[in-house]
C-alpha cells in the first residue's frame, strides 16, 4: 500500500455521484444540493456533500443509496439519522489497500430546536442546475444558514459577508418576506440592509428577541409543532444516552510501533468521519494532574520527574500506594470519560486514546502499581471503556531490536499480559509484524465493519 488514502479517490467520487444523481434523477426523486456543488457531479470539492431531499422522497433516496453501496462494495462506515438529518459515509479499499470513501448528507427541511424554519418545498422551489445536477436557489442557501445562526444567537462567519451581501442586495424582498413570519417588519429591514452592507456576521439576536421569534414560527406550525418538537426531544434523549461517536483505545508495548500506526488510523478516521473529527489522548483523560504534581504541590517533593523515555525507571509503590494511585486514576478515567471523552461522542465524533487503562492493567509497573491482575480487572469493569480497544502485537525481537531499554524477558512478559487480555476479549488483537499501513487498516476496517453490521438491515 503506497499510502493510506487512495490515489484513485477522485475517479471513485465520480463513479459513486454519477450513479447517485443518475439514480435520483431516473426515479423521479425531488432533490437539490444544498451548498459546494462547484465540482459536481465529477468531485465532491468539499468534506461531504449536502442534499435537500423532500420527506416524501426520503426512503427510497436512502434505498438508492444502499443499493449503489452494494453495487459498488461499498460498507457504511457511519450511518445516522433523526427527525431531520440522514448520514452516510460509504468505504472501501482500491486493490492496493488504499482508502476510498463519500460522505453524503440528506436534508429533509431547515430546522432549529426541532422548530421549521424552512419547508423542503420551500428549499426545492425555484432550483438551477449545474452540469445537470439540481441545485438550491441562492436565497435558499442563505436562509438555511443565516437563519438557523439568527436563531440560536451566533453570527455567521465573516467569510460569507460578500457573498451574502451579495445575494441580500438581488433577493432583498424575498428575505424580507421570509424573515417577516417571525421578526417585526421594521427589524427585518434593518437586518436585510445590514446583511446586503456586508454586515452579516455582526448580526446577533438579543435571547428576548430570539424566544419571541421561535414562539412564533412554533405556533405557526399549528398541529405539526408538538408532534416535531417531541420527535426532536426524543432523539435528543437518545444521542445523550447512546452517543453516535467512536471511541477507541491503541495498546501495546512500548517499541511496538503504536505511534506510526496511530497516525494512520488518524489520518483515515478523519477521511471518514470528517477533518478536524478526530481527537487525540494519551493514556488516560487527564482531569486530574499527575500524582507528582500534586505531590509537588502538597510538598511533599521537591521536583517533577518528566523522564517519558523511561517509564519503567520507577520502581512501583507498597500495598497501600498502589491502591492509592488505582483509585486515583480510576476516578480520573470515570471523570474524564463524562467532562472529556463523552460531549466528543455526543458531537458523533471519534476520540483516540494512545494507550488506556488496559495498560494499567497488563503494564501497571508503568504506573508504580503493584496489585493483582484480578483486581485491576474488576475496576475495569465498572468503567465506561472504549468500543474498540486494539493490542498492537508485535515479535519480542523485533521490540528488543527497537527499543533497547526493555529486556526480552520483559517484553515477553508484557506481550503474555496484553495476549491474556485479548484472549479474554478486553481487547483486539492486530499484528504488527509487518508493514505499519496493514495495521492501520486492520483497525480501521474494523470499526467500518462493526459500524456497518450496527446500520439498519435495509440499508447493508
């Protein structure tokens, strides 16, 4: 494999958009593309692209979907849906092992809280095209944007002032219009204006302004507004206690090339979940300092040891200070799980930890504990662990050959350790005997994988 990203991505963009506008476009399915439509239907151009899909037209846009997926060997790396967004990230490897990926998001209305801010038959009227592919209308894809920030008292960002000032100054009476159902007529003509003086991103509502602005589009929605407003609740509940996002561990000795491999899966997870999706940890989530610190802080040392290069130079503590030290990095993996780890997840993201408590227990010499395995173990259980949780294996030769401060004897020790816990299903083995891109691969194929079994057996 010459590198972790397939070199074949953009001929496999083509044929993947070319099958689903082609698709959508024979079934006679109601759809436009919402924004970065600049490449298609050649090249997505941007991190995913975004589809106005009418409600009615939903199901069998997802099917379309599915099927394209299956003709092409595609698996669905995430799927997620609720009462208004539907998300695929398809995957596979080219025959060099390389990564192939489109991310694709359906639309079935623009909404804040649950609240309809615009219809798909408003966003579906008046659509270009571009290279065949429907489009939105201008004002459609600043009233998406610009309403839903209005909404929730944030300004848009700066680099949309021109463009927006732009299409303010073409379709100002249909802003105009579309702000009036729920701002007074004169407050919407000042925004107006100041959006069309390219003064957008300076534009904020007062929170008073903006609850009597969403009372109204909710009463508005007549008998449809409870209804929404429950399903939104309801899938709000669900992505708190079931969070969407990956969470994922990498362990192993050190030597064992954890950190190389670790950059690929990094750089393939953020091909599928999205750039600037992926957030990176190590050991444990540090919501408490180290115990040196505090020691340091207590007085009771007078300096910090930050050798990292040698982290079995310690030797570990007495009964009493290993439970100590157990019990005070149990409480920070529980806290940190809730303050960290958790809100990424909730945000359908991926949060990467370069080792985890797993190395606590087949490594606890690097922590200065010295308890029986079965006790680390039963900790372990009432924590909130990663979904997926890897052992990096690798030879103890080929460690001794890289990292000359461990003796065989003591590599051989670890990998048993790390192997007893693989065995017993605490964690994922994944050899590393070999070339680092195959390992990368091996884990990210698995969670793709895992994910795809876990999608709606309609859609695999």
């Amino acid at each position: 494999m010459k590198d972790v990203i397939s070199d074949s991505q953009a001929a496999f963009e083509a044929e993947a958009l070319g099958a689903l506008f082609g698709g959508m476009a024979e079934a006679g399915l109601r759809h436009a593309v919402l924004r970065n439509y600049e490449n298609l239907p050649d090249s997505v151009g941007a991190r995913d692209i975004d589809i106005v899909v009418h409600p009615d037209d939903l199901s069998a846009a997802c099917a379309l979907v599915a099927d394209t997926a299956r003709s092409m060997g595609l698996r669905l790396g995430n799927h997620f849906a609720d009462e208004r967004l539907t998300q695929f990230a398809l995957v596979r490897r080219d025959a060099d092992g390389g990564l192939q990926q489109i991310k694709i998001d359906f639309f079935i209305r623009s909404e804040v809280y649950g609240i309809e801010i615009l219809s798909a038959g408003d966003m579906l009227a008046d659509l270009r095209h571009h290279n065949g592919v429907p489009v939105v209308a201008d004002r459609v894809l600043l009233l998406d944007k610009w309403l839903f920030h209005l909404l929730v008292g944030r300004p848009v960002h700066a680099k949309y002032d021109a463009d927006f000032a732009a299409i303010a100054g073409a379709e100002g009476a249909a802003l105009v219009r579309s702000l009036s159902r729920f701002l007074p007529p004169a407050r919407t003509t000042e925004l107006v204006d100041a959006l069309a003086a390219g003064k957008g991103s300076t534009l904020v509502l007062a929170r008073a302004e903006r609850r009597r602005a969403l009372a109204r589009l909710w009463a508005a929605q007549g008998l449809a507004a409870l209804p929404r407003s429950l399903r939104f609740m309801g899938f709000r509940l669900r992505d708190r206690l079931r969070p969407h996002g990956v969470f994922l561990s990498v362990s192993g000795p050190d030597g064992a090339g954890k950190t190389t491999v670790i950059d690929m899966v990094i750089t393939q997870l953020g091909a599928i979940y999205g750039e600037g999706a992926v957030h990176y940890a190590h050991f444990r989530p540090t919501m408490l300092p180290r115990i040196a610190e505090v020691a340091k802080k207590a007085r009771a040392v007078e300096t910090v040891d930050v050798n990292y290069d040698q982290p079995h130079r310690a030797k570990p503590s007495g009964l009493g200070g290993s439970a100590a030290r157990l019990a005070y990095y149990w409480l920070d993996y529980m806290g940190g799980y809730f303050r960290s780890v958790r809100p990424v997840l909730k945000r359908r993201e991926v949060m990467l930890f370069d080792r985890y408590y797993y190395d606590m227990i087949a490594d606890s010499f690097r922590s200065r504990i010295a308890l029986p395995m079965p006790l680390l173990l039963a900790m372990g259980r009432i924590l909130p662990l990663p979904h997926y949780a890897f052992f990096i294996h690798v030879d103890p030769d080929e460690i001794h050959r890289r990292k000359q401060e461990l003796t065989m004897e003591r590599i051989a020790a670890l990998n048993a350790r790390y192997g007893t816990l693989a065995d017993s299903g605490w964690l994922i083995r994944i050899d590393n005997n070999g070339a680092p891109e195959d390992a990368a691969a091996a884990i990210v194929d698995r969670i793709v994988a895992d994910r795809h079994a876990r999608a709606p057996r309609a859609l695999r």
